[in-house]
C-alpha cells in the first residue's frame, strides 16, 4: 500500500501540526542557538561560515561542509564587489525569513498560495556611520518590503502579510536585541 504525504505550499501540514505538539509537550525544543564565524580577508572584503546550530535539544550536524559567503563592498564604498555588503545581506535575510514565516504558518493555517515574490529597499546615510551627523542614524533609516502574492484574494493577502511580519528576522529589526560584543 502506498502511502501518500499531503503538501501544501511545498511543505507537509502533518509534520507542521507534530512540531507544534512537540514543542506544546516540551517548551525547551523551541530553543535554537544559531551560529557563524568570519574572518577578514583585506580592505571590506571578509568571508562567513555557517554549519553548526543547537536546535530541538541538540547540537545539529546535519551539514557536512558550512555555507560559505563572502561579504565585501562595491567599489564606491571602497570594495572589490567580492560579495554583498553586509547591509545587503540584512536585507536578503529579511526577505528570506519573512517569506519562510509566510509560507510555513500559511501552510500550518491550510493557506495554499500559487506563488511569492518579494523586493525590499533600505535607506541608508553614511553621514552616521562616519560620526559627521550625530542626528542621522547609524543604520538603516526606513526599509521598504513589497510582496506580491499570487492565487489568493484581498483578504487572504493581508493575512499572509500578518504571518510574513511573524518572521524572526522582521521582529529582530522592529524590536531592540541585547547585542553582546567582546574581545577574546
């Protein structure tokens, strides 16, 4: 007898629903402590790896080697182009994280969506950066996420946009983090 696995948006409602009750029955497997490390290369250009993670009670080795990316600026901020800037990159993983947010809880909620694109802009001033303005933040003055979401109604696509602003990485740009920094 063939068993069929039943998916919606790509992903299995199922093995939604288990993780849920999983972490309903034992709060401790929601907790993850995410990683990278990086090295400076020359001028901008410095390089991340990302393999290791504690996630569900355990340490994963599920990755055998580490993504690899290469962070550097575009020649007018004095780089080589050796790789996104890492303002860039901040704005690829908004991007990411919101739409992951929006397709896992639309699928969890039984929301089939046909597809998603997205775009995002992000206003910066090196005025602050460069301590000539000290009226002028630092980072990011506003940034601007467009979605456009197909297959569904009006309705629908305001409640997707609710679950997309779920996103850990949305949350984490909206609401101040403890950030530690030290020297070893």
């Amino acid at each position: 007898m063939e068993t069929m696995t039943n998916t919606i948006n790509g992903l299995n409602p199922e093995a939604i629903a288990q993780t849920v009750g999983a972490i309903q029955n034992n709060p401790k497997i929601a907790g993850f402590e995410l990683r990278a490390k990086n090295i400076w290369i020359t001028g901008g250009h410095n390089r991340s790896f990302i393999q290791d993670f504690y996630g569900a009670c355990q340490e994963d080795t599920s990755r055998n080697e580490p993504f690899i990316y290469d962070n550097d600026e575009p020649p007018v901020l004095l780089g080589e182009n050796k790789g996104a800037n890492p303002a860039e990159v901040i704005l690829h993983g908004l991007l990411g994280c919101m739409t992951t947010a929006m397709i896992l809880l639309a699928t969890a909620h039984g929301i089939e969506v046909k597809g998603v694109s997205s775009k995002v802009e992000g206003d910066v001033d090196l005025r602050g950066f460069l301590g000539l303005d000290t009226e002028v933040a630092k980072g990011f003055q506003q940034i601007r996420v467009k979605f456009t979401i197909e297959g569904v109604d009006e309705k629908k696509k305001e409640e997707l946009l609710a679950l997309a602003k779920q996103s850990p990485i949305f949350n984490t740009l909206i609401n101040p983090v403890d950030v530690k920094v030290s020297v070893a």
